[in-house]
C-alpha cells in the first residue's frame, strides 16, 4: 500500500499544478468560445483510479500440475495522455499501476489510438492500445514467514487494451472534467521461468477488465466547424 499512497500523492500534485497552469492560461485568453459550439480539445489529461478484475490461472509442472488463480487487485491508478490530430482522432498513452493485489500485482504502459464525439458537454470515446506489462504473481506464502510455496517474481510481457468511456465537462469554456467512467478489457500474457524444482513457473495468459473513473484536464482546443445558415 505504500507504492499505491506515493503514486496517489503524486497525482494529487500533478493535478494541483495542472490546475494552476489551466487558471492562468484562461486568465490570459482573450475571448471566449462560443457556448453553443465549444471548441474541441487538442491535448487530454486523465488521472483516474482504477479497479481491475483477474479471470485467469497459471497452472505450474510440479507435481502433477499446480493451478493458481490470479486475485482481483481494487486499488490502482491510471495516467492518460490523449493529443488529437482532428475533432475525432487523436493517439493516447496510458500508464496504468496495480500494485497491491493480495497474491498480485501489474503495471502497464501502452500507447495506440483514440476516437471520441465531442459535444457541449458529455463526450463519448472508444481507444485501442498495446503496449507492455510488468507481472507478478500469483504467489502463495507457506507455512514458514517471509517464504512462498508458489512464487512468481515480476517479469515483462505484452499487453493489449480495448474500451471506451464518457466524460463529462460541466463547464464548457474550463479547463476541468469528470471521468463518469472508462471501461476496458486487457489481455495481458507473461512468460514465468521454473526454477529448479518447477514448483514455481509457467505461461500466464491473463485476461482483465478494469473499470475506472477520475478527472480530466484539457488544453489548447480544435475548433468544432460551426453549421452554415
């Protein structure tokens, strides 16, 4: 837990100082867009937590063929970067960090597209990224403290995202939002090594999905072409 509480004063400050950009970027500006066609952001920004749901095993040599489920992790973080090319499509990176599972844990960091509809106030998206995954687990104390019967140590992997969420910006012409939602399935697959007696090893090929919510920040805007009279 004690990743998890520096990872989530991190954010804390990162928005605090997002905030403070944002208010004097818009004391600076000089006119204000038009509330019935509010201008597309350029650059996206999202911290969010995050709960992620494990429905998979890893099944090692010894004896016969030990199976180990994964455990849901329920506290984790995600940072997002979105930078849109038009009103629609932009690319996105995305680092997420689920540390503290109670026989697991992972981090991702991936990158790919975005897609999203943007209105007055509510904006809808669907992204697909890829990327890597640093896993860990499951793993299985024994009897004796500070010791595993089962333990797999973090290795790296590949990772792949596909989801979509809405946001929604109670003020159009501000910088700050809601995250109501993001919901994604990942697939993510790690390539364990045995050890000596291969009580511990094996492929995990990890299926999850993780439902997050949190605040988003924007910058700069793409102007949304206002309909001929």
């Amino acid at each position: 837990m004690r990743l998890l509480s520096s990872l989530s004063r991190a954010i804390f400050l990162a928005a605090v100082f997002i905030l403070s950009i944002q208010s004097q970027l818009y004391g600076q500006a000089t006119s204000a867009p038009n509330p019935q066609f509010p201008p597309a952001s350029r650059l996206d920004v999202d911290l969010l937590y995050s709960y992620l749901g494990i429905h998979s095993a890893i099944t090692t040599k010894y004896p016969y063929g030990v199976t180990e489920h994964f455990a849901r992790i329920p506290y984790g973080a995600v940072l997002g970067v979105s930078y849109y090319l038009t009103q629609n499509w932009g690319i996105a990176a995305e680092y997420g960090n689920h540390p503290d599972g109670s026989n697991d844990g992972l981090q991702t960091l991936e990158a790919g597209i975005n897609y999203r509809r943007p209105s007055i106030h509510w904006t809808p998206f669907a992204h697909a990224l890829g990327g890597r995954t640093r896993m860990g687990g499951p793993n299985v104390p024994s009897q004796t403290a500070g010791t595993y019967s089962l333990y797999h140590d973090y290795t790296w992997g590949p990772a792949a995202t596909l989801g979509g969420g809405l946001d929604y910006k109670p003020y159009p012409s501000r910088c700050f939002g809601v995250r109501i939602i993001q919901v994604d399935y990942e697939y993510l697959r790690a390539v364990y090594p045995y050890d000596a007696g291969q009580l511990s090893g094996g492929t995990a090929n990890v299926n999850t999905y993780r439902i997050s919510s949190g605040i988003n920040f924007t910058f700069s805007h793409i102007p949304i072409p206002q309909p001929h009279i």
